[in-house]
C-alpha cells in the first residue's frame, strides 16, 4: 500500500494508478518513494514567504518591475532541496547591473546571504540563499522562462506519468550532484524535455505506460545506452533530429547534449551540459543496477523516505529549514560505511645540529667550484653577458671619457 503523507491526497489514485495485476513491484515501490518525496503544506508556504519578502524589496528597488515565479516551483516538480525560481520582468537597468545591484541591496537588507553572480551566463542569475527561510533562490531577468511554465503545465495534464517519473529521474541526479545546469549538469528543465519525448515516442508506437518502474527503466536504456548525442537532438513534437540540420555540431566537444527547446525552436536547452557523458554513464550504470538487483535500489528509496519524514516533523516543531549543503548530504548515497580518521602520530623532537668546524682557505679541496656558465665565459663562449664588456669600460676611463651614461628610464602610466 503506497505511503500517504498527512494532509496529501494518494497520489496513485489522483493519477489514475490502479493496484492492478500487471503493475510491477517497482512501480509502487517507487509510487511510495514520490508520495512521500512531495514537498508538505507547511514547506510550500515557507517558500511562498520567501518570495513575497524577496518581491517587496525588488519592488522597493525598481517600483515598474513585477517578479514571476517559473520553473520547478510553478510546476509542481519540486524537490524539497529545490531552488526557488524567480525572473524580474520590465527590468529598467541592464541584466548584468541589475544582478550587482541587486545582490548588494538585498544583502543590505538582510534578506540574502551567499550570493553568487553568474554574469557568463547567455541569461546573468543572481543565486542567493533566502536568510529567514534558508532556502536557496535563482533570480534571472529572462521573459521567455514564463511561456515554457505554461507549456510545461500543459503537458503535466497530458502525460500522467510524467511528473512522478521526472521526479525520480531529478532525485537521482541530485545524488549524483549531475543537476546544475550552471556546473555543467542537467537542469529541470533539460530533464522535462528529455522526459516528454521519450512518453511521446512510447505514443507514436502505439504504447501508453502505465507502469513508473518500467517507464524508468527504459528511459535510462534509451538515454544511457542507445541515444548518441553526438549526431542526434533531443525534441518535443516529433522524433529525434539530426544535429547536422539544426546547425549545432561542436566540433570541440560533439558529444554535448542538445535540446530543442520547445517554446524557442532556434534555443539549445543542452548546450551548457558539458557532463552529459558522465550522466550517460551514470544512467547505463543504473539501468544495469536497477534491471539486476532492484531490491537494494528500493532499499535506498526507504531509507531517504524515513529520513524524509524527519525533516518534515523538525519543520513543523518550528525549527529553521536545514542548509541546502546539510540536505545534500543526507540525501547523498550511504553505500559505503564513514571511515574513522586516523589519530596522528606525535611527531619526534628534532635533533640539535653539531655545530660545523670552519673550513681552511688554504685547503684546495675548500675551493668553491666554478659552475659551466661561469667556465664558458672565462674561455669566451656560450650565451650571455660578453666578458669583454668590462675590457671596453676600462678603455673608456683611460681615455678620460668616463663610465657610459645610463639611459632614464621613462615613467610608466
């Protein structure tokens, strides 16, 4: 019987999965896991705090703005160590001086700390950590992430097994730490895309999954073990396009993933995916784990499960959300044991050195040796300064003209 967290409807029955016969084990293993994965009530009214406080403040700043919400938080495909995204829209000052405008006043405020400015970005983000609420925030000035909310929503209502299946898909790049687009990973997003074209191609064979462990475990076979990323595109509507007619060969790096976006035909989704290899790999890998020894990737699901329902009940005892860095680890895999450190051995006093006897000038042996640079020069060749220099400046002084004079040096701006 699926987990049902307090004060959430079973997920299950409100996407129409039936307990039925032919439904695997995994499916509603996996059904338990995204049930109890969803984010609570109380969660989803800290983080609508968070951006009230943030929304007044850029309104105190630039009154003609307005804040939009978009991305994983609008969608509903949160995970609880999510960043909340947020664009500025009818910005007055350019993208790049918005974003060192406003990580300077917001911090004067108080309202944020550990601010990051990625201005490289081909859309500047303000990163931040909201200071009340501890959770991590991503403020862009980019319009078009509005339309791709509302085609995303679009599909949420068409695919049912869409957003439980994205949502595992997430959590196991999150582990992995493969999920920020800014360090090379995959996004939401880039995951939604890659999603929505796989169930569509299941459509257009004539197939409608039902079952969440078999749509995961194909999933990471076509995009692990069969999908070539460097010849192919990844697009929602219609099959797989060849890079070659999108013009987006990269002849320095042609295994990069690319992703059509589909609000913006003309937009790479995958271009900054620079780690799309070592998430293949991590997908081949899992798939093989998963096909072979389900049990213990379920075993796993459990245990964070548990782990879960402990920070939800601290939430609710009224003490602050954890750090994003102390949810990272907890959510981490716990394959292997900590090892303890080593004390470290007490390091042995140093002997006093014997004072050393002084040499005798007179001894031949004490002669300091001449190095081969210096030889060569006494015998007149190799590179470097000319020994008949100081042959030339004794003429001069003979000849009463005096050493020669140096140039000045000219002062430098």
């Amino acid at each position: 019987k699926p987990h049902q967290v307090p004060g959430r409807p079973r997920m299950d029955l409100v996407y129409g999965f039936q307990q039925q016969e032919h439904l695997s084990s995994l499916h509603f293993d996996l059904m338990e896991f995204y049930n109890s994965i969803l984010p609570t009530a109380l969660e989803e009214r800290k983080r609508l705090e968070a951006i009230l406080s943030i929304n007044q403040h850029v309104q105190k700043k630039w009154p003609s703005t307005s804040l939009q919400v978009y991305g994983s938080f609008a969608t509903g495909i949160y995970l609880p160590t999510s960043d909340i995204d947020v664009t500025i829209l009818d910005c007055p000052v350019p993208a790049q001086k918005a974003v060192h405008t406003l990580a300077a006043f917001l911090q004067q405020a108080r309202v944020a700390k550990s601010t990051n400015k990625i201005l490289w970005a081909r859309v500047p983000i303000l990163k931040f950590t909201h200071t009340s609420t501890n959770f991590p925030v991503d403020v862009s000035l980019d319009a078009s992430a509005v339309k791709s909310t509302h085609y995303i929503l679009s599909q949420l209502q068409y695919h049912e097994l869409l957003k439980p299946l994205v949502f595992v898909i997430k959590f196991l790049l999150k582990q992995e730490q493969l999920n920020e687009p800014s360090l090379g990973g995959l996004g939401s997003y880039g995951v939604l895309i890659m999603a929505i074209s796989y169930l569509e191609g299941k459509l257009r064979e004539g197939r409608v999954c039902t079952d969440l462990g078999e749509a995961l475990i194909q999933f990471l076979d076509f995009y692990g073990n069969q999908f070539d990323s460097c010849q192919y595109v990844v697009c929602c509507g219609g099959p797989l396009k060849e890079k070659t007619m999108k013009g987006w060969v990269n002849e320095k790096q042609p295994h990069l993933l690319s992703l059509e976006d589909p609000v913006d035909h003309n937009n790479d989704v995958g271009r900054s995916c620079s780690k799309f290899y070592e998430i293949q790999h991590f997908f081949s890998k899992y798939h093989k784990k998963l096909s072979s020894d389900p049990a213990s990737c379920v075993a796993l699901f459990r245990e964070i499960t548990e782990e879960r329902q402990e920070l939800a009940d601290d939430l609710e005892a009224g003490q602050l959300y954890p750090p994003i860095q102390q949810l990272s680890n907890q959510y981490h895999t716990q394959s292997s044991p900590t090892q303890k450190k080593k004390p470290k051995k007490p390091k042995k006093p140093k002997k006093p050195k014997s004072p050393k006897s002084p040499k005798n000038p007179n001894n031949p042996n004490n002669k300091p040796k001449k190095n081969k640079k210096q030889k060569q020069y006494q015998e007149g060749e190799g590179k470097g300064k000319n020994p008949m220099k100081k042959m030339k400046k004794r003429k001069r002084e003979d000849n009463g003209a005096g050493p020669p004079q140096k140039r000045k040096k000219k002062a430098r701006l």
